[in-house]
C-alpha cells in the first residue's frame, strides 16, 4: 500500500505526487526536497529505510542505468526490486494493462515502467492505487532529469545561476530536462534542428513554469553563454529505422572540441552515447565531462523521489 499519504490538515498543494510521470509533477518545492533528500542519502547524512518494501519494474524497452540505479537503490534503501521484463509481463497484450496495474498493486509498494507509449505509464499510475514512476517514455524522462539536476547542483552551481544549452534532438530526454530546467529556474538555450525540436506544448509548460527556453538558430548560439551543454542520441531506441532519415538534418550539431572552445561549460549526456555522432570521444573523456556522475546519480536522485514517495 502507499505510504505517501498526508494528516488531514495538510494543504492539498503541498502534498506529495501520488505518481511520478513527468518532472512537473513536482512543485518547485517539492523538487528541492527530492534533491536536497538525495544529496543527504548520498553523503550519508540521512540514513532513512524503506525495509519490507518492494518495487516492481516493468521493462518494455531494455535499459542499463535503469534497471542498476533502481535495483541497487531499493537494496541501499532496505527493500526490494522486483525485475519483470518483456518475457515476463504482457504490458497490456496478453491481458489489459489496467487489470496488470491492479494486480501488481497487491504486491507491490510502487511501480517503476520503462516503456515506449506514455499512456502505458499514464494507464498504470490510474488504476494502480500505489505510486508509479516513469523509468522513461517516448515522450518524458524525468528521473533522468532528476539525476541531471542533483548533478548540475553538485558540480555547477546553485540551479537559479546556471545557464544551460541543449543541441541536439529534441526527444524524451530534451523535453524533460527543459521543463525541469524551468521549474528549478535555470536558463536554457535550445538549438535543434528544423522538426526536430522540443515541442510547443513543452515550451507553454514551461512558459506556465515561469521560465521559458531561448529556441536560437545554431548550436553556436546556444553554447556561448552556457555553464552546461547537454546532448543526447540522434536516433533514440526504437527509431532505428528513421537513421538515415534523421542523421542529416543533425549535420553541424555534434558537440565536439570546435564548438566548446570559446566556452569552459561542462558537459552533460545521460548514455549510451554514439562516440562520434552527437559528441566526440574527445569531449566525452574530458575533464569538462560530468556524464559518470549524471549515471551515478541516477541512483542517487531515485533514492530521494523513493523516500518521500513512500517513507
């Protein structure tokens, strides 16, 4: 069962999420107390338990971060992570998902779903009465964008000071992370190729976030005022049948030695990587590189939505 639960005078505006399926979720108060608990739990300053506690993981699409943060997070954490994979689950075409959401539910004190249609996660946080997070969709990632935050505030700075860039395409990582980048109050400068952008629904949640991103003409643009420059793939799991489609219309978008030089930013990408497409093996090995704590702090930021989803 949910713990998440709040004393009856608790204003309704501060009560946690019930589920996690996008980074806005959260109130901005609310992504500071994840952030803030994950820093604690990874210093080990807060030594919080969820023992007796189990999360079940639903995999559609295969995953390395995913599956090690979490699992090894619920095991720091005194729980458990269940593994349930495509050979193991239906995810809605063996049975209905909803009849699976509920099932899980008497098992499970949250769901973690990694998955290709957003509705699959939005069907499960429905008609499973425990929490449900988003491990990532087609159209939203935010717990990487949690770990890219918790990173950026370690490494860079105080979210409010920071200026980040995004190059590249605008997919599930890069729509996330500029809502997120809008909520915690960072400026972010988008340079993406015609039709490939973020999305106008991305940019009026963010204009509601009170921080809208600069769309600018050229990843040159984009990168000369950034503390932070972030990529992610061209061609996204399961697009790989658009690659050569895609791949030209990113040409002079690869952060790469020539486009950081002016800039001391670091950089960010959340992996796997396509060494010598969106980035250079260069700029991957760099010391300006943040990309292994960005992967360690997956785990991390996890812990913290975890614990105060279910403490």
């Amino acid at each position: 069962m949910s713990a998440n639960t709040t004393d009856a005078t608790t204003d309704d505006a501060d009560q946690f999420p019930n589920d996690f399926l996008d980074i806005d979720d959260l109130t901005r108060e609310q992504l500071s107390t994840v952030l803030t608990r994950a820093s604690e739990l990874k210093a080990g300053k807060d030594l919080t338990q969820l023992p007796r506690t189990t999360l079940a993981m639903l995999f559609e699409k295969p995953s390395t971060r995913t599956r090690a943060s979490f699992e090894t997070g619920m095991t720091q954490l005194g729980g458990h992570a269940m593994f349930l994979g495509p050979e193991d689950i239906q995810l809605g075409h063996g049975e209905p998902l909803k009849d699976t959401a509920r099932a899980l539910a008497g098992y499970a004190d949250a769901v973690m779903v990694r998955t290709f249609a957003h509705e699959n996660a939005e069907i499960l946080a429905e008609y499973a009465d425990v929490p449900v997070i988003n491990g990532l969709t087609d159209d939203a990632h935010p717990c990487q964008t949690l770990a890219d935050l918790l990173t950026i505030r370690e490494e860079v700075g105080p979210l409010g000071e920071v200026s980040a860039a995004w190059v590249g395409d605008g997919n599930n990582v890069g729509r996330s992370f500029a809502v997120g980048a809008a909520l915690a109050g960072l400026d972010l400068a988008v340079a993406t190729p015609e039709g490939y952008g973020l999305g106008d629904d991305v940019y009026d949640r963010c204009a509601d976030l009170g921080t809208e991103p600069t769309a600018v003409d050229s990843p040159e643009e984009a990168v000369a005022d950034a503390d932070v420059v972030y990529t992610d793939v061209w061609v996204s799991m399961g697009e790989e049948e658009k690659r050569e489609e895609k791949l030209p219309a990113f040409d002079g978008y690869q952060v790469n030695a020539d486009l950081l030089a002016d800039t001391d930013a670091a950089f960010m990408h959340c992996l796997p990587a396509h060494r010598g497409e969106e980035v250079t093996d260069e700029v991957l090995e760099s010391e300006r590189s943040l990309v292994w704590t960005q992967a360690e702090n997956r785990m991390h930021a996890q812990k913290g939505l975890l614990v105060e989803l279910l403490e």
